[in-house]
C-alpha cells in the first residue's frame, strides 16, 4: 500500500509541476498578471482545461503505475524466492548425489553424460571429467550398443522407453572393461523441451553372490532326503520342502493350510516339544508322527526357533528323519541281543551241572523262554519209553494259569493223533490262532481251547535223532503273530533241554557203574607202569649187546625216562584219586632213583626239596616228571667233578635243590637247580645241542610253560606253568 500512495504522490507531484511551470510560462510569456493570481485566481479558462486534465493524467497514470510497479514488485520477490529454491534444491541435490552410495547418471537429449555422481566413479572407476560429454554407451557392454541406440533414438523424440519409469538388472562394464551385474532405475525429465535421462545404478555384485548361495541352499533344502519346514510362531507352516511333502502324504496346497501339531500322532507331546522349542530356542526329539492316510511313523525331530535382531521371534525352522526302520533295527537288534543273552544263559545254566541240579535248571529255563516270549504257559512233556503216553515234568505258569504239574499229568499220546505225527517228524506246532486249526486237529484244538489257549508253539525235544518230548509255549491272554525267532528260540531251548536230560541220564549210568570203572581204571594204570618196565627190561636186555659207553648211556637216560613215566602210573593206581598224583611224594621216590641209578653219595651231594601239597593230573604230572628227570640227571651228570664236591674242612658242599608251588590263577612254578659248576657263558638253550634239554623245552611247551635259567652261583631252571 505504502508503494501504491507514493507512485500516487508522484504521480500528482508531477501534475502540479506541470501546473507550476505553465504558471511560470504564462506569467513570463504568454499573460500578464501578477504570478500569484495566474497560479491561482487569475488562470485562464484554457489553461485551467489543460492544467486539470494534466493533473487528472498524472493521478491516473500514478494509479495504473502503482499496481504495475506492486505486481513488478511481486515478481522479482517471487523469483528471487524461486531461484533460491533452485539453489536449495542444487544444493541438496549436490549433497544427496555426492553422498549416495549409488550412482546417479544424467543424460541429455545427445546421449551424452552430462551429471557423473562420486558413487558412478566408485562404480565405473570414471573420473567425472573423463565422463562428462561422453556418450552414454561407455557404461554399458558392447554386445548392448545396438539394442541401447534403438532405445535411445525412440527417448530423444518421446521420453520414452522399454527401461523408463522401470527398474532392472544388467550388466555394466567398468573403465578397465570388465563388467559387473547391475541394478538401474531409470526416468525421463524435459530441460529446455528437451528429454533427458536420469538414471539411478547400483552395483548387485554382492547381492547376486548372496542370492546365489541362498538359491544353492534353496536347491539343497529343497533336494534334501530331510523333510524341512518352516513355520511361523504359532506353528503354522509357512514352507514345506518336496522331501517333507513325500514323507507325509499330502499335497503342497494341504499342507501348508496345517499346523505343526496336526502332523503328531498324540497332539500332547506335540505341544510338550513345541513348549520346550519356545522356551529354549532349539530341541532335539523323537515322535510318532500321522500320515495323511492316518498311518504311523517315527521321526525325529531337529528344530530351532529364528529371531529378529530385537530377539523377537520369526518364525520356527525344523528337520524331520524317518526313523521307523531304525527304530525297528534297534527294537530287532535289542531282542536278538536279549535272544542271544537268554539262550546263552540257559545254554550256560547246564555247563557241567550235577545231575541232581537237573530239573532245577530246566525249571529255570522254562520260566526264562516264558518271561521273554511273553507267553502264559511254558512247559515239557516227555514221552513214556513205549510211546504210548507223555507226561508233564515241567512247568512256568504266569498269574493267569494255575500249575497243573501237581496234578502229575499224564496224556495218552493215541488222543493227539495230529500233534504226534508233527512232533515225531521233528517239526515244530506253529499256531498263531488256535480256533482256526484244521479239522484233522480237532482234538488238540478241543483241548487247547478248553483250557483257553489262543496261541500255541510246540517244539520237539530229541536226541540222537531220537524225540523224547516236546517244549510248549501258551498264550492265553492274547493272539500273539508268532515270529519265526519265537519259532527258533523254542527250537534252540529244546534242544539245549535235550542235551541236558540226556546228561542227566548218562551221569546217572556213570554213577551206577563208578565203582567198576574206578577198579578197571586202576587196572589200566597198573598194567601201563608194567608194560613200561617191561620196555625198560627191554632195552636194558638190549644195551647188553653194546660196549660203547657212549650208547651205553643213551640207553640209560631212556630208561630213566621210562621210570619215572612208570612212576607217575604207579602212583596213579595206589592213589586213592585216580585223576591226580600226589607230586611232593613222586618227586621223593623219583629223586631217590636217580641217586641210585648214578650211585651217588648222599655224603657228597645233598638235596633240597620245598614241595608243596600239590596234585597233579597225567596230562600236567608225566610232562613235569619227565622235566624233573632231566634236570635233576643233568645236575648229577654234570655239575660236580670231584673238585668240586668237597669244602675245606671235609664237609659236603654239593646241593642239589627242587621246589614247587602254586600261584596265581592256577599257575604252578617248579624249581630244578644246583650250586655246581654252572653254564657256560655263551649258553643259549635255544640252540643247545643237548637233547635232555632239548625235551626240557618241548615239555614245557606242551605245558603252555616258560623257562628262565639263573647261573648265578651254579644253575637253576624256573618252570611256571598252568
């Protein structure tokens, strides 16, 4: 308002200073008059016309002025305002651009580069002045030039293009010509009428190495033999991998409409697994799991909750396993291992058992095949000598069968016409379901049900070829699906049963005949020490024919070897256990011999024994006997010249000395050694050219014994065997 009222001022003053100098003009030209009045009261009417439409245009001419100059006021001001938004908007633009991590790329209508960003000389390697007026094609691969001219001839008239107002993926390519996968966003915009190019470029390398590996992975879940599912955190799946979809049967659509607990056979122990999930972050189970088709299978589980960076979760991940034939491995592998134990166990039960034990042991048996078959009744029948009947020895009832062995039954086999023949062949009843038995086993399915059996195994117990009896395995409570492990066991256990019975026999027919064997074992030994001095008869008959002394001796060590075999008979046969000698007196007598047979002085050569009570068998005594000779003939023969037997002072002071002792879990060690001469130095018994010690190791050996020789002060020889 202040502007319009000052150009209207003006505006006047200009017409009264037109007034003012038309004044002056009339007064000094034109009228006469004094200034004053021509100014004021003495204008003439002519003047006055003018003077007033002068005034009038002035006034008029200052109004219109007054609002050219305001709106002209108004337009600066807003173009100032408009050219500081520009400069603003440069500004933010040239901050925004220099600090984007992505290139920003401005083309004109000439293709030409006229905007180079600091992100595009990161991406390209370009310096903005290398760039700037360059054609456009430089970014890209020149296997793309011809599609991008095509392009860009049809944008230059239109702003228009297959890319614009898009977003895409190519490949760009660097200063040093390489190329790089590439992300571009591109716009049109008309400077000066003329359509130029904005384009936005972001380097994908990594992004395309990441959803690489992740479609890699993808490819893995989805041809894992796992079934794999993703869920959100209410149990709904979100993503379920083919392998998942062939494990339960149903279609992808089905699926993915489920939650996780619908897939478990009992929905309590799918949400106890799935409350353990939330609450630790992870679980490892094993559950039944429902098929579309309603069957069941066991799976394992293997599930992880995923949570965002605040720790919230998103969703739940898990890998199932199809475990059934692994759980059936294992229930098989636990009742082979349980098989094995139980038979061993009855097999071990009768390893060298008394005959009065028995029975006791077959009533163990029973009761253990019973408890493992799950069965109600297991029992033996023997048959009568003729055949003709089979009577009830033992038995293992459960809680639902009463004990019928006191009732002392007895069958007459002629009754069970079809179970006689079965057994006799040697073949074993299988009767899963005792009601469906053929008509030929009417009897024996009348009497089975009769007493409520609903399954039936019998198995023969035969010996030699020959069946005494039978083993039977009765289910009352339930039909059971017999296996043929069931089958096996029964046959197995008859078996054993067999073997057992028939020792039990033949101990008691030992024991009736022990007293004549006792007798006839006597006999044999007593005749074998007879038929050894016979044979050392012999060959001292034949030593006479020789006068060598060499072979001379060798007939003397063979009878020494004779004796003390004989020695060990005649022992046996005055002893009162026929098994085993009495040692600490045959190493006495057999010593005592040797003394005689190399007519020592006892005066000259002593001997020591440590021997404890210690029997051995013929199989330990001859071998350990034979030993004893050798050594106790080598120290006689050879550790005591006659320097050597005698100390000062005329006492005696060759000794020889043998012990024998038991150890440790049946070992014995026997002791043969003298204060003689000794060995040699270089001694090896391994490569001795001795016989006598030759046989020293082949009997050890056969003793599963060891040697160790001591030459300290004479020799000693350590035996341990056992």
């Amino acid at each position: 308002m202040k502007i319009k009222f000052k150009v209207i001022g003006i505006s006047v003053g200009f017409g009264l200073l037109f007034w003012l100098i038309d004044t002056i003009l009339a007064y000094s030209i034109f009228y006469e008059g004094t200034f004053i009045g021509l100014l004021i009261t003495e204008v003439p009417k002519t003047a006055v016309y003018i003077r007033f439409t002068v005034l009038g245009f002035f006034i008029i001419f200052g109004i219109l002025m007054s609002d050219t100059i305001r709106r002209l006021r108004d337009n600066i001001k807003k173009r100032k305002e408009i050219e500081e938004e520009l400069r603003e908007g440069e500004e933010k633009f040239r901050k925004i651009s220099a600090s984007a991590k992505d290139a920003i790329i401005i083309g004109d209508n000439d293709g030409k580069i006229s905007y180079w960003n600091d992100a595009a000389e990161i991406i390209f390697q370009y310096r903005r002045n290398e760039v700037l007026g360059k054609d456009l094609q430089i970014i890209f691969p020149e296997r793309f030039y011809e599609a991008y001219e095509k392009g860009f001839s049809r944008f230059k008239t239109t702003g228009q293009g297959s890319i614009v107002g898009e977003t895409g993926e190519f490949f760009g390519k660097r200063k040093d010509g390489t190329e790089f996968p590439m992300e571009i966003s591109v716009s049109s915009v008309k400077i000066k009428s003329k359509w130029n190019a904005i384009g936005i470029v972001r380097d994908i390398t990594e992004r395309k190495k990441v959803e690489n590996e992740l479609r890699i992975k993808d490819l893995a879940v989805d041809s894992s033999i796992n079934a794999i599912a993703l869920a959100d955190p209410k149990g709904k799946l979100t993503y379920v991998n083919p392998s998942f979809i062939k494990m339960w049967g149903y279609n992808k659509k089905e699926i993915l409409r489920k939650r996780f607990v619908e897939l478990w056979q009992n929905e309590e122990k799918a949400l106890e697994i799935t409350d353990t999930l939330h609450d630790k972050g992870s679980c490892i189970s094993e559950f039944a799991a429902k098929k579309k088709d309603g069957s069941i299978f066991m799976a394992e589980l293997s599930a992880n909750i995923v949570t965002d960076k605040a720790g919230k979760p998103t969703c739940m991940i898990a890998s199932f396993v199809d475990i059934t034939d692994q759980k059936h491995a294992e229930e098989e592998l636990q009742f082979r291992s349980e098989f094995e134990r139980i038979v061993t166990s009855i097999s071990t039960n009768f390893i060298n058992i008394l005959s009065d034990k028995t029975d006791n042991a077959i009533n163990e048996a029973v009761q253990a095949i019973g408890e493992f078959c799950e069965v109600d009744h297991c029992y033996v029948f023997l048959f009568s000598d003729n055949r003709t009947s089979m009577v009830l020895t033992h038995e293992w009832c459960s809680e639902l069968v009463a004990p019928q062995i006191k009732n002392h039954i007895k069958l007459l086999a002629a009754s069970f016409p079809w179970q006689m023949e079965m057994i006799k062949k040697s073949e074993t009843i299988f009767v899963p379901v005792v009601s469906e038995l053929p008509s030929e086993a009417s009897f024996f399915k009348e009497y089975a049900l009769s007493r409520g059996v609903k399954s039936v195994i019998q198995a023969p117990i035969a010996y030699g070829g020959s069946v005494i009896g039978f083993l039977g395995l009765d289910s009352v409570k339930e039909e059971k699906a017999w296996s043929v492990d069931f089958v096996v066991m029964t046959r197995i256990v008859g078996d054993i049963i067999a073997n057992a019975l028939e020792h039990k026999r033949v101990i008691e027919q030992l024991n009736a005949s022990l007293k004549e064997k006792e007798v006839l074992l006597k006999e044999i030994h007593h005749r074998v020490k007879n038929n050894m001095q016979v044979i050392s008869s012999l060959l001292n008959l034949q030593s006479s024919r020789f006068k060598d002394e060499k072979i001379l001796k060798v007939f003397e060590e063979s009878q020494e070897r004779i004796r003390s075999m004989a020695l060990i008979h005649e022992k046996l046969y005055q002893s009162e256990d026929l098994a085993k000698v009495n040692f600490s007196e045959y190493i006495k007598s057999l010593t005592d011999r040797l003394f005689q047979s190399y007519r020592i002085d006892p005066n000259k050569v002593t001997l020591e024994m440590k021997i404890e009570d210690v029997s051995l068998d013929i199989n330990s005594g001859i071998p350990c006997g034979l030993i004893i000779n050798e050594l106790v003939s080598n120290s006689l023969k050879y550790a005591f010249p006659d320097s050597k037997v005698w100390e000062d002072g005329g006492k005696p002071k060759g000794k020889i000395h043998i012990s024998l002792r038991s150890e440790d879990k049946g070992k014995f060690s026997l002791c043969v050694g003298d204060n003689g001469v000794g060995l040699p130095e270089d001694f090896d018994l391994q490569n001795t050219d001795s016989f006598g010690l030759q046989l020293v190791m082949t009997l050890a050996e056969q003793l599963h014994g060891t040697i160790d020789i001591q030459k300290k002060e004479g020799t000693t020889y350590k035996i341990t065997f056992g």
